[in-house]
C-alpha cells in the first residue's frame, strides 16, 4: 500500500522549533521529488518547500525562506522539513507530497503531485 505519513507537528511558543517527519511506506521515494504544502483556516493550500530526488536541489517560498529547511534521507526513505523561528502565522495543516517531475516552488501546483499525506497540525502560539 502506497503510503506518506507526517509527524512532528504540535504546539509550540513563537520563535521555536519543529521537525516534520514525511515517511513513505510501499514505495520508494528515490524517484520521486517531495513538496511540502500547508493549509491554514480559510485559507488555499500553499507551497512552501520542494527538494528534488536527489535532494541537490531545494526551493523555497519566500513565506518561509531562511526559516525552514527541507531535506531528505533516502536510505530511510523519509523527508524533512525543519521548521525554525516559527511565527503564529505559520500554523497550519502540513502536508508532504511526491511529484513524478522536477519542482520548483512556482510548479508547486497541487495537481502536479501523486500522493499526500493525512497531514499535520503545526500551532504557533504562546
């Protein structure tokens, strides 16, 4: 069964940190490049980080650049999205996702992406 299963979300104060976590089961995520989205309240869901399969290559949105980091470690097959200086608006639902092409963060168009994961909830709040 073809699965993507976040973790690492929960509460935290303005200004600290998270790790989420994107780890696939029944394939293998060499092939694949990995968004991460996220969706607030009320809101579309956004692009906001994308690493090519090899992971040599990563883009950004601006929203989030210098504050988080994606990267991947194929051998566990698993993705990451390391979150600094988090703000309350960045909470949200995050998801990950493969796409079969190369992405940047201006093709980061829903749609583009196979599968997704169940999503996690990040809350910035003190």
């Amino acid at each position: 069964q073809v699965q993507l299963v976040e973790s690492g979300g929960g509460l935290v104060q303005p200004g600290g940190s998270l790790r989420l976590s994107c780890a696939a089961s029944g394939f293998y995520l060499d092939f694949y490049s990995i968004g991460w989205f996220r969706q607030a309240p009320g809101k579309e869901r956004e692009g906001i980080s994308c690493i090519s399969s090899s992971g040599l290559n990563t883009d950004y949105a601006d929203s989030v650049k210098g504050r988080f980091t994606i990267f991947r470690d194929n051998r566990k097959n698993t993705a990451y999205l390391q979150m600094n200086n988090l703000k309350p608006e960045d909470t949200a639902v995050y998801y990950c996702a493969t796409a079969s092409i190369p992405i940047t963060i201006s093709t980061m168009y829903p749609n583009f992406f196979d599968s997704w994961g169940q999503g996690t909830q990040v809350t910035v709040s003190s």
